[in-house]
C-alpha cells in the first residue's frame, strides 16, 4: 500500500466496509466479549467511514429508539479498550473514534494533518523495526495500530520553507 491522501482513504473504507465488520466481530469474539446489538451499530456505523467520528456524531449515526447515546458512548469505551476501535484526543475537541478493525489486506496506519485535518493512509508496518527495538530495549509493546500519527500531509508540509 503506498503513502495516499484523503480520496483513497475513504475509498479503502468504503470498500471493505463488510470485511471490517467481519473482522471487527471476530476481534470481539477472540477476546471474549459479547457481539450485542449496540456492539454491532456502532461497528457498522464506523465501518464505512474513513473519518474520525466524536461520540455524539455515532450516537446520531446509529440513532433511534434501539440504541441510546449513554449506551453509544458505553459501547466505544468498551470497543476502544478491546483494540476494536481507536480513539484520538484532539485538544481542545471531542475524543474522535475510529474503527481499527480491518479487512485482510487494508490494514493501515493513519496520519492525521495538523494544518488541513487530512486524513492519510500510511503502511502498516511502517514502524514495525521501531515497535520491535522498544520492545527489545524496554519490554514495552506498542500498539501502533491504535495510535493516529500526527503531523503534515505532503500539501501542507510544500508550504514550509525548506529545512536549514
């Protein structure tokens, strides 16, 4: 997969949308929680979206008198804490959610643009000889596929003076 920009973000999403509930109920099921209804909403709901979507924007997407938005945001707590969805603290904004569940063969890392909000796909395994040192120096053992990367996209860094 190579380095892409907002277009082919959404269309990975977009086209493994039934592969990633697959996937993300199967994850579910390994680690031995219950695939319950709002369980599924809320993973059908983020699904198909290449965005980061706050509490309140799935509780509108999965709506209705089945799912209540207390149990929404019960429910991405629980998914978060699993691996099942990732979560991303913007200062000064809402928690963002996001499915990191994936189909075979879209697994992929996100960076996030500071400057136009941009959403790009990086390799999954971009980081792997960085995630394999830290675990051999320290013990710890990163979780990169939850984490969003955070930096300028290649539109936005062009705008900066070349570095000195």
């Amino acid at each position: 997969m190579t380095t892409s920009g907002r277009h082919d973000h959404d269309d990975l999403h977009a086209h493994a949308a039934g592969e990633a509930v697959r996937a993300a109920v199967a994850l579910l099921r390994e680690r031995g929680a219950r695939v319950t209804a709002p369980r599924r909403a809320v993973i059908e709901a983020l699904a198909g979206r290449a965005d980061l979507l706050t509490a309140d924007e799935v509780a509108a997407l999965v709506g209705g008198d089945d799912v209540h938005r207390a149990t929404v945001y019960r429910t991405l707590d629980m998914l978060a804490g699993a691996g099942v969805v990732a979560h991303r603290h913007v200062a000064g904004g809402a928690t963002r959610y996001h499915l990191a569940a994936t189909a075979e063969g879209a697994e992929h890392l996100h960076g996030h643009c500071t400057r136009c909000g941009a959403i790009v796909v990086l390799h999954a395994d971009a980081f792997a000889d960085a995630v394999e040192q830290l675990r051999v120096d320290s013990g710890f053992r990163l979780q990169i596929e939850r984490s969003t990367l955070v930096g300028l996209c290649a539109d936005c860094a062009s705008l900066l003076p070349p570095a000195a």
